[in-house]
C-alpha cells in the first residue's frame, strides 16, 4: 500500500503533538521528518526520536528532502505565508494549521503558490470531523428538523495555551505573530462548522471581543452575532474561557433549532470522567484528527479534492477579521463573501 511520506514543520503550536500522532500512527502515512523552527524547537527533536523521523534545525532543509512529500505546518501564525508559500515552491503537499495567515492578501499568497504548482492545501478544522457534527448535517440535510433558524454554539472554549505544561506557547500572547488571542485561535473552528452546517455564508457580524478574564494583552474570549444570507441567526461564543481547574480542556457545545426540531449536541468528543483530587475529562477517541489527516491523505494519493481548501480559509478567515473589526468599532460589519 502507498503511503504518503509527512514532515512535520515546528511545534510551535500546541496541535503538532497531536498530528504528528495520527500521522505516525495512519495506515496511509509516514512521518519521516521533522523541523525545530519557531518555538519548542526541544520537543521537536525529542519527537524526531521518538518517531525515527529525520530531525532537521532548518525547515528549508526539510523541503529539500526529497523524501518529503507533504508537509504539516505548525509554525507560529506570522509565519504561515513565508513558509507555505516555500512548501508549494519545492512541491510538496500542505496541511497547514489555522489560521491560513494574519491577513487576506498573505492567504492570497498562499493560494496562489499552491495553484501555481499544483500542489494540495488544506487548513484543519476540526469540528466537522467529529461524529456529533457529522450527524448533524446528516439529519439537516435530511430535512429532520426542518429548515435551521438558529444556531447558538460554543467552539471552542479551551484553556489558555500558556497553562500547557512543558510547552512554550507565549507566542499566543503578541499579536503581531498570532493576529489575536483566544477568539482568534479557537473561532476559525466555530466559524467553518456554521459555514458547513448551514451550507451558507454570513452577510453581517456584530462581535464583542476582549480581554476580559485573564487580563491578557490580547483578548482572551469573545462573541459573534452571525446573520446568514439564508435568514439563519447564529450566536458564535469562542476563546480561552476555561480556568485551569476547569475538568474541560476542550468544550464544544451545538443548540441546532430548527422548525420542527431542535438538535442539543453536548460535547463533540467521546470522554470520560476522572475524579480524584479534581475532576478531569478524559477523551478516549480523537476522530477529528485522523479524519482530517486521512482525508487530505487520499485527496493527494488519489488526486481529488481536499474537503477544506485554501478558499475555505480565506473565508473563514475574512469572517474572524470582520468580527474582530465590529468588536474595535461597535458596529455590524457587512460581508461580500
């Protein structure tokens, strides 16, 4: 069986971890390669270790190991266009993490060098690979609760990045490299499932987003007011609301209404929970992320498409930058997507 070959470009951020795990581990991919660049550049060599995966200081280095025939990018948010924008040059294939870039003209960049040289690009969000979500659609689409009016959801609360143990994520906190706090990091996941459940696109958002928990110098949570062009009215909370003793380090909650029903998702993950001192959530089955690896994995081995592409982004994207907009402003933002 062919197997796609994977690099793996920094741990700077913290989902590396988790998808260099699921390529390892997939039957349709091997990771033999992996840069230090950016932050954490020490648990990406002992990773390369763990994983015998070549170890590389310089991700150029990386790109030029023919060996190489996909990359999935890690690298701190401002970073995201020099080095896609490389990855496309030398041919490879790319999983890069969201967002796609800091602003649209750099995600324009990036979507132009993967055209130009035919390579795949894909961004992971990950809510639409969950089996709730999935679900979801089904019985949308099926017409079961009938036509959607409203949708309130909270995806994704999580804990700072900074509370992460053994990991240097203070880079979430300087806007200039991340492009926001925690509306910024965990809304893009939110905004692309309201996207795909509701098969539409937003023409106006009003968001309200600060600091206003942590008293970080970047926002640490924030709110959207999504009105869709099919009349769908979507309430998007998203940030690092949950503290350090909160036994959720990931929450994701759907109310779904429709005219003859309503669709109550409680958590998109299967979990367990542990008592002792605390309590802690347990997750025992992460399918989000080997369904977004094996999925890019066949749309390259078989050449189809990826079910997120580089557009997808830039939407997304476009969506997070008008909220934010509102929120500096007070005022609703209207959309030409």
């Amino acid at each position: 069986m062919k197997k796609l070959n994977f690099g793996v470009i920094s741990y700077a951020h913290p989902h590396a971890l988790r998808f260099a795990s699921a390529i390892a581990q997939g039957k349709g991919t091997k990771l033999v390669a992996i840069s230090g660049d950016g932050s954490n550049s020490d648990v990406a060599r002992a990773e390369a270790r763990r994983y015998g995966a070549r170890f590389y200081g310089d991700y150029e280095v990386l790109l030029r190991d023919e060996n190489v025939e996909a990359v999935y990018i890690a690298i701190e948010t401002y970073r995201h266009k020099e080095i896609a924008v490389r990855a496309a040059e030398e041919g490879k294939h790319i999983l890069l993490e969201k967002p796609i870039a800091l602003n649209l003209k750099d995600a324009d960049e990036v979507i132009k060098a993967a055209e130009r040289a035919g390579v795949k690009l894909m961004l992971p969000f990950n809510p639409r690979f969950t089996d709730p979500l999935r679900k979801a659609r089904e019985m949308l689409d099926a017409g079961e609760i009938g036509p959607l009016e409203y949708a309130q959801t909270i995806s994704e609360n999580v804990k700072p990045p900074i509370f992460l143990q053994g990991l240097d994520m203070s880079w979430f906190l300087d806007a200039r490299k991340s492009g926001g706090g925690g509306f910024m990091d965990t809304a893009p996941h939110g905004v692309d499932s309201l996207l795909w459940l509701t098969g539409d696109v937003p023409k106006k958002v009003y968001a309200d987003i600060g600091s206003k928990v942590y008293g970080f110098p970047v926002d640490d949570i924030g709110t959207a007011v999504l009105e869709f062009r099919n009349g769908v009215l979507a309430v998007l909370t998203a940030g690092w609301g949950n503290p350090k003793g909160y036994s959720y380090g990931i929450e994701m909650k759907y109310y779904l209404v429709g005219r003859e029903g309503f669709l109550d998702i409680r958590t998109a993950y299967p979990d367990f929970t542990v008592y002792q001192d605390r309590a802690e959530k347990i997750y025992w089955d992460r399918p989000d992320v080997r369904g977004i690896v094996d999925s890019f994995t066949t749309a390259v081995l078989r050449d189809t498409d990826v079910p997120i592409t580089g557009e997808d982004a830039r939407r997304n994207l476009a969506i997070i930058l008008a909220a934010y907009e509102s929120s500096r402003t007070g005022r609703t933002v209207r959309l030409d997507l």
